[in-house]
C-alpha cells in the first residue's frame, strides 16, 4: 500500500476548490483554506488546477489529491493522460480522475490512462458516478475508487446527502481496494455515518470550505 494512501486512512479528506469568478478563486488563497483545513485535523487536502496544487503542496505536509477540471460536460474531471501527467508534475501525491465509461476526449479508454499512469509511478484515484464505474475502476487496478461522481451522470439519483447505497456496495464487493466518499456529505453526523459503513476515508468540500453556499443553506432558513 502506498504510503500517501496509508495516511489518509481513517480520516478527513477537505476539498479546496473555488469555481470560476469566485471571489475565493486563488491559488494562495485556497493554499491558506487547505492549511486551516489542515490544522483542524484534515489528514488530506484534494484541489483543482495546476497553480492550486503546487501552492498547496508548497504548505502542507498531508497528501494532495489534484484534479484537473477542463471543460463542462461529459469527462472533464482530469479528462486525459495529459491532464494527469500535469497534475502529477505540479505536486499532487494522488491523482483524481473521471472513471466513467464516457468517451475520454484523448482516445485512451479508462484502462489505458491507469496503466500509463502506473507505468510512471503515480497513484490512481477513481471518480466513480455508478457501481459500474468501481468495477471498471478495480479491474484497470486503481489505488483508491470513490463515489465522487455518483447522482452528476444520470446513471444514478442524486441523493441529499451521501450515497450510502453506492458506497456500501463498494465497500462489500471490494474489500481489499480502498474506498473513499466523497459527495454531498453535509454535517459531522453524515461523516460518522459514512466512516461507521467502513470507508476508508471521506472526502468533504463545500460544507467546509465553499461560504458561498453555506451562507444560502442559512440565509434559506430566515
């Protein structure tokens, strides 16, 4: 087991993602959310673009997932080999990619990206939208599989909270790969929840670091 992979066990995963005309879209900035994330007790940190991941994994000594959003529609979670490669080369400690059966805008199937990845030393995190997905995900021999993507690609309902559903049966039918949650996990309870299934750890972002919508859910409440 790798070592970034072992160090997050058990524990907080916080994203740390601002979008596009955000005022919090910063690489320094979100490099200070990831070092309060850290000092809270985060054991790990997952970010967005490639000036994010290297300002980040300049201040904290926790692994970095990164990602590479390019794009709207279809795969666009770290969508090629190219997107990967960068991410790696930026500092990310794990890569996040989209595991879907969807077209890869390079050519390469899922299977072909991992193994490339592989071949260079770099661990593999699946973004999985289905119990499908995980299974494509595993026979390709990712590190980690995740539900990150389940209710975003039509292949399953988008729930309120977690997909508990989803992630139980990742956990059952693959005892030996290391799942994590991530997705809609609002509140310390749903986060015990979600450990207390046998997750190996959870992924958690906009209930922590995103005060745009945190601000809505309260002011919906006046």
């Amino acid at each position: 087991m790798h070592q970034a992979i072992e160090k997050i066990r058990g524990g907080l995963v916080v994203s740390c993602q601002a979008y596009p005309g955000e005022p919090l879209r910063h690489p320094e900035t979100m490099a200070q959310m990831a070092m309060a994330a850290v000092e809270g007790g985060a054991v790990g940190i997952r970010c967005q673009g490639l000036a994010d991941i290297a300002a980040i994994k300049g201040q904290v000594s926790v692994p970095v997932i990164g990602i590479w959003k390019d794009g709207e529609e279809g795969v666009y979670i770290t969508p090629t080999l190219r997107h990967a490669r960068c991410c790696a080369a930026a500092g990310a400690d794990i890569i996040a990619i989209d595991a879907t059966g969807r077209p890869r805008p390079d050519g390469l199937t899922y299977a072909e990206t991992v193994r490339a990845l592989h071949d260079e030393g770099v661990i593999v995190m699946a973004d999985c939208g289905s119990f499908a997905d995980a299974e494509r995900a595993v026979e390709a021999g990712t590190d980690i599989i995740s539900t990150t993507l389940s209710g975003y690609t039509g292949e399953r309902p988008k729930t309120d909270g977690p997909d508990f559903e989803l992630l139980g049966q990742m956990i059952e039918a693959f005892p030996d790969v290391p799942v994590l949650c991530e997705g809609r996990i609002h509140t310390p309870d749903q986060l015990h929840q979600v450990m207390a299934s046998g997750a190996w750890a959870a992924v958690v972002g906009t209930a922590i670091t995103h005060p745009t919508t945190i601000t809505r859910w309260f002011e919906a409440k006046l």
